[in-house]
C-alpha cells in the first residue's frame, strides 16, 4: 500500500506546482481553486493511506 500512498503524495506535489505556476501565469481563479483543491485532495488520501499513520 505505501506505493499508492507514495503516487498520490508525488501527484498531490505536482498538483501544488501546476498551481503556483498558474498563478504566476494569471491564469483564472476558478482554475487555480480546482487545482487546489485536487492537491490538497491527493495529499491528503496519500497521507491517510501510509502505513505509519494506520
């Protein structure tokens, strides 16, 4: 389980420099919320998911 755990965690960390990116580019708000919110989403089940916190 901690390989799934490890891909969501990478993804998640994608996910926040797609957003720091957009919104160094000026892209749409709406955009940048999404974004965010799928990392932190990612991050989160990552972080859930590892053994040492179950």
């Amino acid at each position: 389980m901690s390989g799934l755990s490890t891909i969501l965690i990478v993804v998640g960390m994608f996910l926040l420099g797609g957003m720091y990116s957009f919104k160094k580019q000026g892209m749409p708000r709406g955009v940048i919320v999404l974004l965010g919110i799928a990392s932190m989403m990612c991050l989160l089940a990552g972080v859930l998911r590892l053994d040492v916190w179950s």
